[in-house]
C-alpha cells in the first residue's frame, strides 16, 4: 500500500464552491468574533493576555498563503524548549503569556 | 458507514453515546486512560481504574455490539506526584495481561515539565519492556509545540522504538508536519473548541499526504463531542471524497495500526 493518504492531492475546487460549501460558517464566526472585540471594548481593566495574543493574530489573516492556522498557531505557543522545573497550573490558557 | 473510534473515554459517557455510535456505524472503540478530572490520591483509586478499563467497560461496550479496549498508563497531569506515579506504573504489567490492552496510553506531557518528562520516560522504558504499542497525549494549546518536541525526543531517546508503533494524537496544523516527518503516526482529535474542528481536520487530510492518520473524538467528561468522527465523514462526502477514501481513513488506518497489537482483531473478520 502507498504512504499516501486517499484525501491528499484532493480534487481542485473553485473558489465558488469552498464559499458555497463554506462562507455561512465562516461568516458567523467572523461576526461573533467581531461581538467579542465590541464586548471587550465596554468591559474594564487592563487588556488580558490572551485577547493581546488574538488581536496580534488577526493581521495574518491578511496575509496571502495556505498557512494561516499554523502561523497563528505558532505565534501563540511557548518558543522555549526546555521542560520547566514545576507547572502553578495544570491548564492552558490559549495564547502564550510572554507574547507581546 | 463504518469508522473506528480510536480514542475514546467512554468511562466519562452515557449508553445514549454508546447508542448513538453504535447507529452512527461505530465498530470498535478504544479507550486511553486518562485524567478524571480530579487528582487521584492513591494507587488503589488507579487499580479500580484499570479494573473499570479491563474488565467493567467491554462488557457496557458489549451491549451495544461494540468490542472495547483500553490504554494503560498514569497520565502526565497526575505525573508530578512522583511516588503516586511509581506506585501505578508498578500496577500496569499485571493489567497488561487482558485480553484487550493495546498498549501505553495515554502518555505524554501536559505543562511540559522535568517530573513529567521523568515519567514519560518511564512509560516508554516499560513499553519497551513489554514489547507495546505507544499512544501518546500531546499538551493543550500554547505547550502543544513545545511539548511534541520534547515528546518526541525523549521517544527517539529511548533507542528501541520503531515509531510507527507509536501515534502521538492531538496534532493541529503547527504540529502534524513534524510528527509525519519523523515517522510516526499522528491523531487528530476533533473537538468543538479546542484542538481541531472537523472541517479543519479534513484540510488537514487534504494538505499532508501520509497515510499515517486517524481521527478520534477523544469524547471524555468535558466539552466533546462522542460522533466527532462520523460528522468528520460527512465533511469529507460534503467536499466529493469517495466512499472508499472515507473508509480508508476511519476504518482502514486505525484497523492498520492497531493490529500491530496481538489483541486487536479487525470488527470485519469478526462477523
């Protein structure tokens, strides 16, 4: 058997049918998010570590490319590469908290 | 359709779920242990544990037509408590002996810490010991990178593990490339939050050609969903997919990796 998946080299799809298949979804995401920022906006206290890391990950929808989820990805997770001496929690929180 | 659900918690669900799989076309579930969502204090609450994953939950699976099998190991949240983890991994080679354990798993990381890499390493010792297969928790979120990484390399370490007798599950878009490259299998777990969402799994699908994939729903006690899989498969016949391709996927893959294990048996020859 090949080491290929039966879904890799998928059929091209037009640009039609992805918005066909997929714009209403993710036109009700984009407003919700768009809520989001508006309920922030009305809500006190110092900007959360965490709506930082999301505003700086919206100017990378911009961008051009198929990577979009891996960049945002990547910029939101820990850049060290040593195991830490002990955890204060056992959760994550979404966004690295160094992130600036 | 058919389809395997290779990582499920089914300790955490209801007979509704097993319904609802079981009509879904859900043939064989697999069951990691985990975290209860609590601290266990004792070895004697894990000993209960693997009874429950050994003995209790084949027979609720059976009810439904479903075969069970489980995954044993201490999961790295509980891996601090270095004493408490020594204790269980003492307990999972009398378990080892039923009939339907497939290997070490859930193990990995969860904050990517030194008592939990001490750990990890421990159940990869005992992997190799006794000749298992390994499925691996990769961290949540912001440690998912590091932690694969680490994971990874402490795996490689270990000096005598084949690594396509080893799914490292949980993967996104930043970790699977990575994962495929170094010739292990990956997973991905579809949930309606965090990791991946069903659509997003099936680009993934599209984008990385390995054959090295499965999906699962990893349904536990918090925010999951047990039909995951089967809503991946309507995604995948929403985009054009053939039915064949389909069940390659969610049957044929987690049928090939699994059956590297002597008590796996492939549902179809079952029947």
């Amino acid at each position: 058997m090949s080491d290929s998946n039966p879904l890799a080299g998928t059929p091209r799809r037009t640009r039609d049918q992805v918005a066909d298949l997929h714009f209403m979804d993710a036109r009700f995401k984009l407003l919700d998010l768009a809520a989001f920022l508006d309920r922030l906006e009305k809500a006190s206290g110092p900007e959360d570590h965490r709506v930082r890391g999301l505003r700086a990950a919206l100017p990378l929808l911009l961008k051009s490319g198929d990577d979009r989820v891996a960049q945002i990805l990547h910029l939101w997770s820990d850049p060290s590469v040593t195991p830490i001496e002990k955890a204060d929690t056992k959760a994550a929180s979404g966004v690295w908290p160094g992130l600036k | 359709m058919r389809y395997i659900e290779p990582h499920g918690h089914m300790v955490s669900r209801t007979t509704d779920d097993y319904q609802a799989m079981a009509l879904a076309g859900c043939a064989a579930i697999c069951e990691p242990a985990f975290w209860a969502g609590f601290d266990r204090k004792t070895a004697d609450g894990f000993y209960d544990y693997f009874c429950q994953l050994t003995q209790h939950e084949p027979k609720r699976a059976a009810k439904y037509g479903l075969p069970h099998y489980c995954w044993l190991c201490i999961n790295p949240k509980e891996s601090e408590d270095m004493k408490l983890a020594d204790d269980v991994l003492a307990l999972i080679p009398e378990f080892m002996k039923a009939k339907t354990v497939l290997g070490i798993g859930e193990i990995g990381l969860n904050k990517n810490t030194r008592n939990e890499m001490l750990i990890l390493e421990k159940h990869v010792e005992l992997a190799v010991k006794y000749d298992q297969l390994i499925l691996v928790h990769t961290p949540h979120l912001e440690d998912k990178r590091k932690g694969t990484r680490l994971i990874m390399d402490v795996i490689k370490a270990a000096g005598k593990v084949k690594p396509e007798r080893v799914i490292i599950d949980h993967v996104e878009e930043h970790t699977i490339g990575e994962v495929l490259d170094q010739g292990f299998w990956a997973g991905i777990t579809l949930y309606p939050e965090s990791k991946a969402t069903p659509v997003r799994a099936v680009d993934m699908l599209e984008n990385f050609a390995s054959q090295r994939v499965w999906l699962n729903s990893a349904c536990d006690w918090g925010h999951s969903d047990p039909l995951a899989v089967p809503k991946a498969m309507q995604e995948m016949r929403r985009r054009g997919h053939s039915a064949a391709a389909i069940d390659r996927l969610v049957y044929g893959n987690p049928v090939r990796f699994l059956s590297q294990s002597p008590n796996f048996k492939d549902p179809q020859a079952l029947r």
